[in-house]
C-alpha cells in the first residue's frame, strides 16, 4: 500500500496530564491572590517522578520554583506540604514516585503548631 501507514507503524504516546492545585496562601507563588485556590493544568512525561515533574512545572513560576526547591539538600523544600491523590506525600507516595497514576497533586505552606 504505497502512501499510507499502517496503524502499528505510528508510535502511540499517551499524554499525562496532572491537576496541580495551590491552596490559600501557596497561591500566591503562582499568580493567585492567596485565599480558595489555584488551579493548573500541567503535561507530564511517563517518565517524570512527582519530584521532576514539580521542578519541571514550576519553571513558568519563579516564586513556585523559588519555593519548590531546598538549595540546601537539593529536595523538594520542607516549607510546602504536597498531598498527593488526596494523601500527603511520603505516605502512599514519595518524591521519587512514577508520575503515572497521579491525577492530583495540591501543595499548601506547611504549618506547625496546635491548640
């Protein structure tokens, strides 16, 4: 058949996409105004981790990236919390986690403190 490709000769990519939200005051760090949340729709690749593909997102988003990234240890910055499908990371996932399976990702300033 000349002039035509058969189906199984075109590679198949599928697009990962990730929900990213910034919740209350993290917001700022990407344009919001620091109350409810932002959301961002962001491409990963199948062979981003969680942590690559924050330092890959957060590029379009110099406070977020300023934020995202401990200078010191080279790790995400303890200074955000990221809670990964609903569940904060280090539980189910880790830094280093495959970013497949990951539909949402939410970060917020982490606190301490108590009543």
């Amino acid at each position: 058949m000349q002039g035509s490709i058969a189906k199984h000769d075109v590679p198949t990519v599928t697009a990962l996409r990730v929900r990213v939200e910034a919740m209350f005051l993290a917001n700022l760090l990407v344009g919001g105004n620091g109350s409810g949340q932002v959301v961002i729709e962001a491409a990963a690749s199948p062979e981003d981790t969680i942590e690559s593909f924050l330092l890959r997102m957060s590029a379009g988003y110099p406070k977020l990236q300023e934020a995202i990234l401990d200078r010191k240890t080279g790790s995400l910055s303890e200074h955000l919390s990221f809670i990964v499908n609903g569940t904060p990371l280090g539980i189910r996932h880790t830094p280093a986690s495959p970013i497949s399976g990951v539909d949402t990702i939410a970060f917020v300033h982490a606190t301490c403190g108590g009543i």
